[in-house]
C-alpha cells in the first residue's frame, strides 16, 4: 500500500490537498501491474499526509514510529558566528579592557556601554574587519547578544558613532590606561618608534595633506600615524599627525613625553634612520633620552672614518662570497662573525669628525656599532640594478618615440621627464643626462627632435655601493650594550613595522573612510586595541605546549570559525545548540586557555536522545 495525493485548486487560489490509500496488484486476466484504491481520505493537512506517508514505510519494516504533533515541527535559524567572536571578547575582557572603559566612562542610560560598542568594535577589526557602515550587516551574522549580554538593536548606527566621538576624548587617558597595564609588572627595556601613514578616498580631517603615500599612491589626502611598541610588540602609545610632515619633526615632540613619564626613562628608545637629525641627537643627549638608531648609508662618512679601499675591495667582490673571501675581508675591517653571516665590531664612544661648513652643527660623541651583512648587500645591489634597468627601458622607450616623431620636439619637457625618472629612482646623482640633436626624416621635411644618452658617473656609483650591507648603529653616550645585542635590538624594531602590516593589511587600517578629526582619531585607537589584542592571543599560543599550532590570531580565529551556534525552536521553546567541535579546535582552545567557552552552548536540546 502507499499515499496517494492530489491537489485542487479553489476559485480564490488557495490549494487543497486529497489523499487515498491505494493499494498495487496485477490483473488476472492478463497480469499487467494495476492500482486501486482501498479509502478515499479526502482533503487533509500536509502534517496527516505525512505521518501516514511515515507509518506506511514504517509498518513495511516491520518497526513502530511515534507520528510528528503539529507543536513539534522543528525550525532552525541561519548559523551564527560565535567563537572567533568570543574569544576576542574575552581576551578584551580578561586585559581589563572593558573595566577601563568602565571606570573612564561609566555606563548611563539604557544605551549600550562605551566599553560594549568598543569591544564589538575590536571584534570586528580582527574577525572581519571593514567599514563601520559594514558592522551593521555584520552583527546579524554573529551570536554578539549571546557574547555581549546586549541587545543587537543597542548596536546601532547612531551609538557606534557616538561612542566613537566618546573614544577620541577618552585617547589620552585610554593610553595611559593600557600602558599602565602593560608596563605594572616591569619598565620596558627597549621601546620602538616608528612612522606610517594612512590614505583617504575622501574627506580626511583638518590634519590630512595632499601628496605621496608611503604604499606608492599618488595625490592622496593622507595622514601621518606614530606607533610605539614594547619588545614583545605590545602597543604602548600612538599619535594621529599631519598629512604633510617631515620626519625629523616626529623626535622632538615624542622625547618630552617618554621624559614626563617615570617607566620609560630607563628604557633605550629605538627608530629608523629617517626619524634623526643632528639637532635631536642634540635634544636627546641633553634630556638624557637613551637611543639606539642607524644612520643612512650616504651619511656614514660624517660620523665614522673607515678604510675606503677595503671596503671597495669587498664590494668589488662578485654577489655570492665564498666563506673565506667573507672572513677575509672583513677581518681587514677588524669585522667579528656574530652569527650567521653577520660581522660586527663595537667602536666605542666615537668623536664624530669634524664638519667642513661652518654653518653646520657639529655631531656630539656617541657610541657606534658596525656590522656587515652579506645578504643586505645583495639586496641594495638587486634593488639598484632593477631600478637601472627600468631607467634604461624607459630611456629606449622615450628614444624610440622621438625617432619617429611626426612634430618638433622641445628639449625641456624631455630633460624634465627623464631627470623625474631618475629622481622616482634615487639615481640622479649616477647620471648625467644629455640630449642629442636629431633632424627626423618627415613627409615634406626634417622634424626637430632628440636623442637622450644617459652617461654613468662610475665615481658616484663606487661612493654608492661602497657602503652595501654596511650598518652604523648611533647610541646614547650612556648606552652600555655588547655588539651582539645592540645589533639583535636594532634588528628587532622589524617587529613595529611588521605592527603596521598588521594593521595595514589585516586590520585594514587604510584606506580611512571618516571625514572628521575625532572618527579618525577613534578609528586609529580600535586598530591599536585590536592589535593588543591579537598580541595578547599569540602570546598564548607562543606559550602554549600543544604543537602544532597557528603562528598567528588571524589563523586562529579562522580555524576556530569552524564552530557556529544555531537558534532552534521545538515545540514552542527556543534553544541554542552549536555543532560538535572538532578535536582540532579543541586542543586551539586548550592552548589559548579558553577550553570552556563552549560550556555555554550545547549540541543538542536537554532531555533530547541522541537518536533524536
């Protein structure tokens, strides 16, 4: 026997369903395969329809089969996001995040918090960050009322914009907070400083300026960023600064603060080369504001005399040197192998020599480190030969062009044009430009144009390479470090610009949407939180015995993205139920010490069998 079901449809264009039990046989007769009907059932719900349809089949396998009653249709939401989520907001929380926030602005009305909508704000920027626009359409995705204790709808447009403007008068003080946190079990040893910038399609801010970002981007209003970190990369401190903006002006302005405040002043202040000028090592000697920094490599001649002929000698070495030739040459520089391929010698407190113009400032004494770096070296020559073979390709490009000009060509918008080339390239100082006459064979008669010849300067380019791989490391006078560890500190403020690759890139830092001061200060502030937290997640992973493990807290919370919760209804009753964990994520979740933030939700309804 099986159901057998047919639908009429009513003059109003509803439906209505009929049902028959019917049974199959072969005629006598002939045997051909036919159906009757054994019971005319008549119209019926699809619900009758179906708990028949189930008894039938259950009766032809010979077992019983409790029928479905219309209050137990189960209806299941769409998957929410939940544990990347969560263990953000606990990290957030378990910081103290949350009660800085708190204690700066108390919780008032029925909005939701400020610490709340910065907390989903910093959960944002590491699980998916975007626009602010975009967090609107995010947090349905999410189980945030689950993680948060809040409503969805507290999260609106309007509060996340005024909790913002709440954020950038709270900056000051929200970084005094974090870096007191930080820095209460110890001062920092080494502190890294360094410069970023940050872009915008539109709007910008009253500190945004026109010009060159430091991605390439051409004419763009842009921002400059400062970021100061601890060793294990924890961020300390950071400053929203104009669009046009010299670096050197960065030092003078950062040096009275880390002076004001008592956990720093011990504390050895590192940053790249482009940050010092003759006048703030002055400043820093003076405030006594220890450092450590290098000096760029067309400069090194001002502060230190070196034998030039070796260091000729060693560059005019072929790119790949035989251990041997390495040793050699730089013993000749009184060189000692570090580690690796790194040789280096400590010079001591060094009198720089003395300057030639008399309107210079002559350079105090410091403490100076040399080391040599093979692979450094073969960096700047790749790099350089590169930029000199696009200057080339350009030249024949432009000279291709000329031959075949169709009207007179003037010189001095050729000799802008190549000179800008070599300026885009560093390589100004090489080249001399000329440019050669050149009557071009017309329909009628001879155009006027050019031929460029570019004539290298081999004295220029020695200078230039002669110092490849080459470091010079300037120190405080009070500075006492061995070589090796003046190095390895230098070498590590690598962590504060792969910082801003982080925010840059992940966090999606640029390219900035907000128009105003204060959205753009507070966005800046959410980044920074955001890669707190990130740090304080791969610390524990660091820590953490379980091998292997993700090297990141984006790889993390994308392995953990595997666990989602679901709203369930049966019967009337409302139930959250995640799917099972793997044991992958589990033993993620025992290494970042988050191993019961599933305790929360189950995998199946209470009083529910396993079969159900």
């Amino acid at each position: 026997m099986h159901v057998r079901t047919t639908t009429q449809r009513n003059k109003d264009g509803t439906e209505r369903l009929y049902c028959q039990i019917v049974e199959s046989y072969r005629r006598e007769d002939d045997g051909v395969p036919a159906s009757r009907v054994l019971l005319h059932l008549g119209a019926r719900p699809p619900l009758f329809i179906a708990n028949l349809k189930a008894a039938l089949a259950a009766s032809k396998r010979g077992v019983a089969v409790a029928t479905a009653r219309s209050d137990d249709v189960v209806h299941f939401s769409s998957g929410l996001s939940y544990l990347p989520m969560a263990l953000v907001c606990r990290t957030f929380r378990h910081f103290g995040l949350d009660k800085m926030l708190d204690g700066l602005c108390p919780p008032t009305g029925s909005s939701a918090p400020l610490s709340k909508v910065v907390e989903v704000l910093v959960a944002q920027r590491c699980v998916a960050p975007n626009s602010k626009l975009s967090l609107q359409r995010w947090l349905p995705t999410t189980a945030v009322e689950q993680i948060t204790g809040t409503a969805l709808e507290r999260f609106n447009n309007t509060r996340v914009h005024r909790a913002m403007s709440s954020l950038d008068h709270l900056d000051d003080r929200v970084q005094d907070a974090v870096a007191g946190k930080l820095t209460s079990v110890a001062a920092p040893r080494i502190l890294y400083l360094d410069l970023t910038d940050t872009w915008f399609d539109a709007g910008g801010g009253s500190l945004s300026r026109r010009g060159q970002t430091k991605a390439g981007h051409r004419s763009k209003r842009k921002v400059h960023i400062a970021l100061m970190i601890d060793e294990q990369g924890m961020p300390l401190r950071w400053q929203l600064m104009p669009g046009a903006l010299s670096e050197t002006t960065v030092l003078p302005k950062w040096v009275p603060m880390l002076r004001e405040r008592q956990c720093y002043r011990d504390s050895i202040l590192v940053f790249d080369r482009g940050l010092p000028s003759v006048a703030n090592f002055h400043q820093m000697i003076r405030e006594e504001q220890r450092f450590l920094t290098s000096i760029k490599s067309d400069s090194i001649a001002t502060y230190v005399q070196l034998d030039n002929d070796t260091l000729d000698a060693l560059q005019a070495l072929g790119d790949h040197l035989s251990a041997k030739e390495l040793s050699d040459y730089c013993a000749r520089l009184d060189l000692n192998c570090l580690s690796g391929q790194t040789y280096a010698r400590a010079l001591g407190l060094i009198e720089p020599p003395a300057r030639k113009t008399k309107r210079c400032v002559e350079l105090p004494a410091m403490q100076m480190y040399l080391y040599f770096n093979p692979e450094i070296r073969l960096t700047k020559r790749t790099l350089r030969a590169e930029k000199e073979a696009k200057v080339k390709s350009f030249v024949d490009e432009l000279n291709e062009q000329l031959r075949s000009a169709k009207q007179p060509r003037k010189r001095d918008p050729i000799l802008h044009q190549v000179k800008s080339m070599l300026e885009k390239h560093k390589l100004m100082e090489m080249y001399d430009v000329r440019l050669q006459p050149l009557a071009v064979q017309g329909c009628t008669k001879f155009i006027d144009s050019w031929q460029v010849e570019l004539a290298r300067d081999e004295q220029v380019a020695r200078n230039t390479r002669r110092y490849d791989g080459i470091t010079l490391l300037v120190a405080h006078p009070d500075v006492d470090l061995t070589v090796e560890q003046a190095v390895k500190d230098y070498r590590n403020k690598n962590r504060v610009e792969a910082d801003f690759r982080t925010i840059k890139s992940v966090l999606k830092l640029r390219p900035t949407f907000h128009r105003t001061d204060p959205k753009i200060k507070s966005h800046v502030t959410i980044c920074v939180l955001s890669l707190l937290i990130e740090r304080l997640i791969e610390q524990r992973l660091q820590r953490a015995s379980t091998k292997p493990l993700p090297r990141t807290a984006v790889a993390l919370l994308e392995e953990l993205d595997a666990v989602r919760i679901a709203a369930v209804r049966i019967g009337g009753q409302r139930h959250l139920l995640r799917n099972e964990a793997s044991e992958r994520v589990m033993r993620l979740l025992l290494a970042v010490g988050a191993s019961d933030i599933l305790e929360q939700f189950p995998t199946h309804t209470p009083g529910a069998s396993a079969q159900a």
